[in-house]
C-alpha cells in the first residue's frame, strides 16, 4: 500500500463478535458494548465469552469490549455477527457532548438514558473512555444537568432548552426525580414532537413526570475518537436519580453522577458501595444540583479517610459540585480527593 493511501486510514483493532439483545434493537454506529463474560454456566469451560457482547449496563461496565464499527438492527433471532473497534483503535464514536479535538474526554454510559453513547461528563482516564481526535458542535444542541428541566406527561419546560430544535430531534433523559424527592419520569431517548418555544418541547412519548437530566440531540452524531485503553476500573460513567428516604444505588467501579436540584424531606437517599475486586480499581461520585435539608449519603463497607489511618464510614452529598473518589487498594477503599462533602 502506497503512504498516501497509507497515511489516510486510521488505525483499527477489530473483531468479530456475537452481539445478543431483543428483537428489534437498533444499536447504532458507535456506541459502546460489554462482553457478557458470565454467559452460560460458571463452572463450564465456555471459549466464547470473550465473543460475545451486549448492551452496555452497571453490572458490565467493567468488561467493556469496544464500539460498534455499524450500525445494526437485531433479527427476529436476537442476535448478529457484528464488527467492534476494540480498545487503542481510532474510530467513529457515538457522542451525546460537542467536540474539541484532542481536548475532550468522552466517557460511556452504563444505562443511563442512552446506553454506550460517549459524553464528557466527568469519568476516568480508563477502558470506556475515548478521546477526540475532531472538534464536533453537533454532539448536543443543549443541555441541563441540575434537574431545573420539567417534564409534566410529554411538555417538557426550561429556559432555552429547545433553541435550535425541530421535531424529529431527540431529548435524552439521563435522569429523573420529583422536586420531592420520588421516582420520575423514566430515562431513554425520547424523539420531539414539537418546539413551542425555546423553553417548551413537546415529546412524541411520555415518559412520566419529574425534574430532570437532560439534553437535546439532533440525529446520531458521531466524532473521530481513539479509544483509550488501561485499566478496568471503566472509564464509564452512570446518572443516578436520589430518592427521599430510600435506596439509590451506585454501580462499583467508574464515575457516578448524581441528580440535584430536588428536596429530599424525610430522609437521605441512600447508597451502599460495594467492596471492590480489583486491586487500583477506582469509584467516583459527583453532584450536580443541591439536595436540600437532605444528602446522598454513601456507606463506605470498608474504607479509609485521605489520612489513610482513619476508618472511612460514610459520604454525605448534598451540594452542587460535591465530589469524591476512592481507590480500592485490595481490602478496602481509600479516598483520594474529598471536595465538598461531609465524611464520618
């Protein structure tokens, strides 16, 4: 091959693999996915779990195996032979953030509202991250992530929102509370029926009432990106929603971002984090918004303060920008940076 031929292809680390879903899935050029390394019997002896993928979710971030170099819309079967970009591979990523080549770190998400598409909301430096090798302002038209966006059945409100959107555009839910602190309205990709205003879209379907974490996205966009490679702990990231006086749990390992912006009145939303099974592996958790009276409050099963001789029991979040990330260190978590919140 010539180098002026040479010199224009981007580099690809590709295989091919059995990518397992329902029906009428549409997984699009781009987006990210997991092996399914549990598949079968545990204790059977079973090669294929390295060639077998599935949707991106909290419970496989870890195992993420790479992006789809097309897009495909599974057979009545379930189940397609598929082409991935692995890991170190430059290629088309699915994006749901704008661009600024080699500046911007996008990060997959792990079922939050749109599953395997890259976003630079805070995430690690690891295997699910990607890094933009071509400026893009269309990953997102806008969008609003302190839980000041409403929907009430399929209105969605807030200023500008909508500036720039059409019918046939899409708003993501990443997700959703109400302003007293109760399940929402349900995360997905929700195609826009209408734009009253720049501050007033109509969704096609309703997805349920609540505050929420969102943004508006015209088409399928994509950027050139190389995908990071390293360690497991994931480069992903998932939303959370906190709910008053009661359980919102976190995946383990990558970065956690939670919905603010809603009163919490009766009690904490609670979260337990899970010991680790990595040696390195690491966990991070932001806010965005404020709780109120109320926090996001994170029992630590083991752990270590940043002193690294003080036991580390619990993380009160309840402040816009609130962060924290631990590493586990083989027999319990160690807190690395605290800004913001309340430790016990």
């Amino acid at each position: 091959m010539g180098m002026a031929k040479h010199i224009n292809l981007a580099e690809k680390f590709q295989k091919k693999v059995l990518l397992v879903g329902t029906a009428g899935d549409v997984f699009r050029r781009g987006v990210g996915v997991a092996y399914n390394r549990d598949y079968g019997t545990a204790a059977t002896r079973e090669e294929s779990r390295d060639n077998r993928v599935e949707a991106l979710a909290t419970a496989n971030h870890c195992d993420f195996a790479g992006v789809l170099d097309e897009t495909v819309t599974l057979p009545s079967t379930g189940q397609a032979e598929v082409i991935i970009n692995l890991p170190g591979s430059i290629c088309d990523v699915a994006i749901g953030s704008d661009t600024v080549i080699n500046a911007t770190v996008l990060h997959a998400l792990a079922a939050s509202g749109a599953p395997g598409v890259f976003r630079d909301d805070v995430g690690f430096y690891a295997k699910g991250a990607a890094l933009a090798l071509q400026t893009v302002t269309s990953g997102k038209l806008v969008e609003s992530l302190d839980g000041s966006a409403v929907v009430a059945t399929n209105t969605v409100t807030k200023t500008g929102l909508f500036a720039g959107a059409a019918a046939g555009d899409f708003l993501v839910i990443l997700a959703s509370s109400t302003a007293a602190g109760a399940a929402g309205a349900t995360p997905g990709i929700y195609e826009i029926d209408s734009v009253t205003s720049d501050d007033v879209g109509v969704l096609v379907d309703a997805p349920g009432d609540g505050d929420l974490a969102c943004y508006v996205v015209s088409g399928n966009p994509v950027a050139l990106c190389k995908l990071l490679d390293g360690e497991p702990s994931s480069g992903c990231i998932e939303w959370v929603s906190p709910l008053d006086n009661a359980a919102t749990q976190s995946m383990v390992g990558g970065f956690t971002h939670v919905l603010g912006g809603v009163v919490l009145g009766s009690g904490d939303a609670t979260s337990t984090l899970a010991n680790g099974t990595r040696m390195g592996e690491k966990k991070g958790f932001i806010e965005h918004g404020a709780l109120g009276t109320q926090d996001y409050l994170i029992t630590v099963t083991l752990g270590l303060q940043l002193n690294g001789s003080t036991d580390l029991n619990t993380i009160e979040m309840d402040a816009d920008a609130d962060v924290s990330v631990l590493e586990w260190v083989g027999t319990q978590w160690r807190l690395v940076e605290n800004v913001g919140p309340t430790l016990a």
